[in-house]
C-alpha cells in the first residue's frame, strides 16, 4: 500500500481508536502472520513439557493459557520496540504507524498494560506457580526496553545486541512450558534445557532472516545483517543458525523418544533452504530477499510443530 494511501486512510479514521488499532495490527503485528506461529509455539512448548513429564498430551486448558500468554507476550514485543526506536523512527522510517500519527505511544502503552492484566488474571485464574515467572519475564522485557542501560554500548556491538534480545525467546517458552507442569506444583522437568536452547538458536534465524537485504536495498538508519557482514554472507550464517538449531532441536526431540522423524522433517527443510542460500550467494537476487523471512517463518512453523506433534505420533522411536 502506498504512503499517501495510507496517510488518506488514517486520516479518515484517526477519530476511532478502535480502527486505528486494527489498522496498527495490520502494519505492524498481523493476527493472520503471527497467530498460526504463536499457536504453534506455545503448543509445542506445552506439550513437549507433558511429553517429558507425563507422556502425555496437555490439557487444553494449559494451552489456552499458554497461547494467551504467549499471544501477549509478543504484541509487548512490538509495542516496546515502537517506544524504544521512536526517535529513530521518526527521523528513517516516517511511515511507520507511530511516526506519522496513526496511533500514539500513549495509546500503545495502555494497550500494553491491558496485555498486562490479562497476563496477571490468567496467572490467577490457572496457577499460581506462574506468577514469579511472569513478572521475570516482564522485567526482562523491560530491561530490553531500555537497552540495559547501555543503549550506545549496545549498538556498536551488534553480536551482543542479538543474543541479549533473543534471550527473550527461551524466556516466553519456559513461560510457556510452565503452563504444563507448574501445574503439579513441580519443578521443572528433565530434558527442557535442549528445548529452551533450540527456542534461543530459533530466535537467531528469525532475526537474521528478517535483516537482509541486497545493497541497493538498504535504507538510512536502518541496521541489517546483510548490512553489517555482507548478503553473501548474513545468508550463510542464517543457514549456519538452522543448522544449530536443528542440532539442538534433535537433542530435544532424543529426549521425547522422536529423534529420527523430527531429523527428518528439519534436515528436508535445512535442504530445502540451502538451496536457497547458494542461489542467493550467487547472484544476490534481490527477488530472492522476501523469500529469506518467509523461509525463517515456516523452519519456525515446522520446528514446533515437529517438536509438539511428532513425539506424541512416533513414541520412543
């Protein structure tokens, strides 16, 4: 959609909040992209955690509480991104919702409070066991926020901007798996370390993937992968990070008894986007760069999916 299109529209809408927020959630947080991966994330998570724990599937009331949470979790995500980039925002990226006046800060932050309380009165409603994990994942969340304290630090040290952000990924699943078993009052079960590794390793090929470019697409201000290493070569460390994580994800799935059809689904896929990687190494299509982002989100999709369905399909194969 064109700019001018978009800046017609949120003007004949700026008096209704609520279609402006609709309007918002297309833009910069799609229901229709990003539900299908958080079901399939916050499934997987839970149902590894019964996997592991009882050899059994999880109830749906666990899953519903974990896919909220999880759902929630991640619109903060974006909605403390839009504080935390709003200045550069405003000078790079005008058209961005915040910047150009479709919705406000101010706004967004009730919305996130709200996000909040619902978090909180599903805590109360499910499990009390939750709520130490909960508010640790909103500390954590807000300390990404602020960049740590260290926010001129951080930018000139891309690599460990990456892995403090992406921390926030194993953090939301362990949330996730908690759902599961805190609701026995136990600890957490043996053999999750694996799961909240590939979640970790997972997040990496996500943002690697969402960050490449070609030369001539690169913006001002704005800070890719492709940009600082290179698209040859951001392409190959996003392949490099599927590989890992595939690695890891097999250590998790060795421990639910479905190491070999979960290898299979992940080294088909692995193969599938090497393929793609050498093409664009070759020839730095930038036809190709789309395909980068939407082969992360289906590796995402399958991995998870994978994980939570296969273990409970092939038992101790």
């Amino acid at each position: 959609m064109k700019k001018t299109t978009l800046e017609d529209q949120d003007k004949q809408l700026h008096y209704n909040l609520g279609h402006r927020l609709w309007i918002y959630q297309k833009e910069r947080f799609p229901l229709i992209a990003h539900g299908p991966l958080v079901l399939v994330f916050s499934f997987c998570a839970v149902a590894f955690s019964a996997r592991l724990r009882i050899d059994d599937w999880p109830t749906w009331q666990s899953m519903s509480v974990a896919f909220i949470s999880s759902l929630i979790f991640f619109l903060q995500l974006r909605i403390a991104d839009e504080f935390k980039d709003a200045d550069e925002d405003l000078r790079w990226r005008p058209y961005r919702a915040v910047p150009r006046g479709l919705v406000k800060l101010k706004e967004l932050a009730v919305v996130f409070v709200v996000g909040a309380i619902i978090q909180l009165g599903l805590v109360l409603l499910w499990n009390m066991y939750l709520l130490p994990i909960l508010i640790f994942a909103w500390l954590y969340l807000a300390a990404m926020s602020f960049e740590f304290g260290a926010r001129d630090w951080l930018k000139t040290r891309p690599i460990t901007y990456l892995w403090t952000h992406m921390l926030i990924m194993p953090i939301i699943d362990f949330y996730a798996t908690a759902s599961d078993w805190a609701t026995s009052g136990a600890l957490p079960p043996a053999g999750l370390l694996f799961f909240l590794i590939t979640s970790f390793c997972n997040g990496i090929v996500i943002e690697i993937g969402r960050k490449i470019r070609t030369v001539d697409q690169e913006e001002d201000g704005v800070e890719t992968y492709s940009k600082l290493w290179g698209p040859g070569r951001a392409s190959a460390i996003w392949w490099c990070f599927i590989a890992v994580t595939a690695f890891f994800a097999g250590c998790a799935a060795y421990e639910v008894g479905a190491l070999i059809p979960v290898v299979f689904v992940l080294c088909t896929l692995m193969l599938a986007f090497g393929i793609l990687t050498i093409s664009f190494c070759r020839n730095l299509n930038h036809k190709l760069v789309t395909m980068f982002e939407l082969s992360s989100a289906l590796w995402t999709f399958f991995l998870y999916l994978s994980l939570g369905v296969l273990p409970g399909v092939f038992i101790h194969v």
